[in-house]
C-alpha cells in the first residue's frame, strides 16, 4: 500500500523501526491468525472436535493431534508425543496375546501378523515410491477410485504387504465399499486419484503441512492419504492388543476424509464409535470400531449404533 518514496523518508526519519515495526505486527497477526485456523482444534482447549470438525467440513483434513497439548501450558495429557515410546512399550508387552484379543478380525490372515513392531524407523529418506502392481476392483460395483501406495525410503516396510494390507481393508464389506456402494482398485501406473502414503512420524507434518500432526496423528492432504509409520506400527492405547484394528480404522478414517467425511463425535456412551470419530486420540465413551458399516450396508457411519 506504501509508496517507496513515503516508506524511504520513513526510515530515514526513523531508522529501522519504520521497517521492523510493521513487520513485527505482520508477523502477529499471521501468527494469531495460524493459530486460530489450527489451535481451533486444539487439545488444550478441549474443543478440538469442534474445531476439527469444522475444517473437515471444509473440505480440509484431519489436523488433531494429541501431542498438541503437550506445548500447552500445564498440560497433563497423556497423549504427548513422549507417550509414543511408552505407549509402544505397553503395546509391546501386551502384544503377543493381542493377536488372538479380536473375534471381529481373528479370521482375517493380516490380523495373525499385526503384532506391534515398536522399533520402527523415526525418519525415512524423505523420497516415495510407488509400490508397482495393479490390484482387481475392491467392492462390489458403484463409482471406482483408483488408488496408489507410495513409500518413504528408508523406512524398513515390506511395501508389497503394506499394499496387500490396505486393499484388504478397502475390500471389506463393512468399510466404505459396503453394499457396492463405491469400490476402489490399486494402481501404479501414475493415474491414481487417490495416494495412500506411508510416510516416518518425522515426516508426517511435511506431508500434511500446518495440521499440527506432531509426528503422531496421521492425516489427509488434498488427494494424499497420509499414513504415520508410528502408528501403523504400534497404534494406539485405545486399541491396545488390537493393532490390526487400529489399521483397519486409521485408513478406513483417513479414506473417509478423502471421501468427504468430517469429524463426529461418539453418538452415546457404550455405542460403537463411528469411524469419524478420532479413535486415535479418544472413544469418548464409544467402543472402538474400525468400521464405517459394522453392522449392515444400512448403517449410518457417523452412528453405526
Ligand atoms: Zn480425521
């Protein structure tokens, strides 16, 4: 808005400040501003559902993070990001009765080998690569959505089983192609609309940037489905002894955002938590449940009863 001429003879008059000055309070009002967009969905502030809910209805993605709250002054979360070793600790110990914990997914090959791997890697190399191979329609009829499987280097994972893993969370009949309302089919030939990733819990946040991730929660950018390896790994405490549900609910979540699902809450105590819900940080009451259609194709996601 200046001129250059009024903005020289300005700091001629008054030296830097003419320069500094306003650029501090540019800086300000870009940092209230950040922090109202992502801080809405603070933990902190206990309104996070509310301020997720918001952006998802925007269209945005899933921003909470639970280690958000571990900045927050006096904050006595259990869910800072220094939890994450623990919480790998106690799914560790727990894990080899775990695999046997779930009548829901016992008869699924994947739940056998889901056992918590907490030594996975903090930091990949940075780079994706997409998993080569072309799976058939997931689903039975309704509109297809081709999808890729994208791995960070460095990171250790069998990219093939992670695929394999994913096309059979799309396939089951209670996830989101339920009633062959839409189905999905992996591709790698660079057409795909949607990217599932597997990406470092360092690396997370570039992938999502500005959703306060913290290296915890995984998310969803644009076409981007973005999978933290910590979680994959080891899940969550809320799902503890159940990885291979946790995994089912972090893609059948994070689908449901690029789908155009937003947040909702848990519809009652003792209910099954609607897979919207953000099960990675709390049930609120609900009981954990990886599914948006549980029950029947008739069921409503967003309370699946
Ligand atoms: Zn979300």
């Amino acid at each position: 808005m200046s001129d250059d001429g009024a903005l020289k003879s300005a700091v001629s008059r008054y030296g830097w400040r003419a320069v500094a000055l306003p650029a501090l309070a540019v800086v300000i009002i870009v940092a209230l501003v950040i922090s109202l967009q992502s801080g809405s969905g603070s933990d902190a502030a206990g309104s996070e559902t509310s301020g997720s809910d918001a952006q998802a209805a925007g269209g945005s993605a899933d921003t909470s993070s639970p280690a958000a709250s571990s900045s927050a002054a006096g904050s006595s979360s259990p869910n800072a990001s220094s939890s994450a070793k623990s919480s790998s600790k106690s799914s560790k110990k727990s894990g080899s009765s775990g695999a046997s914990g779930s009548s829901s997914s016992a008869a699924s090959p994947a739940a056998d080998s889901a056992a918590p791997s907490p030594d996975y890697v903090e930091a990949g190399d940075g780079t994706l690569a997409v998993v080569p191979g072309t799976s058939e329609n997931l689903g039975a009829g309704g509109p297809l959505t081709q999808f890729d499987v994208q791995i960070e280097g460095g990171l250790g994972v069998d990219g093939e089983q992670f695929a394999s893993y994913v096309e059979e969370i799309l396939a089951d009949e209670r996830g989101w192609t339920a009633g062959g309302q839409r189905s999905f089919q992996r591709t790698s030939d660079g057409s795909a609309a949607m990217h599932i990733l597997l990406v470092s819990p360092q690396h997370v946040e570039g992938y999502c940037p500005g959703y306060g991730t913290e290296g915890y929660t995984s998310c969803r950018y644009g076409d981007n489905v973005v999978i933290n390896l910590a979680r994959w790994s080891v899940g969550v405490p809320d799902y503890e002894g159940h990885l291979w549900e946790y995994r089912q609910y972090v893609i059948n979540h994070e689908v449901g955002h690029y789908l155009g699902y937003g947040h909702v809450n848990c519809p009652g105590p003792g209910q099954k938590a609607p897979v919207m819900l953000q099960q990675t940080l709390r049930l609120e009451g609900c009981v954990r449940n990886p599914y948006p259609y549980p029950n029947s194709p008739a069921d409503d996601p967003n309370a699946p009863g």
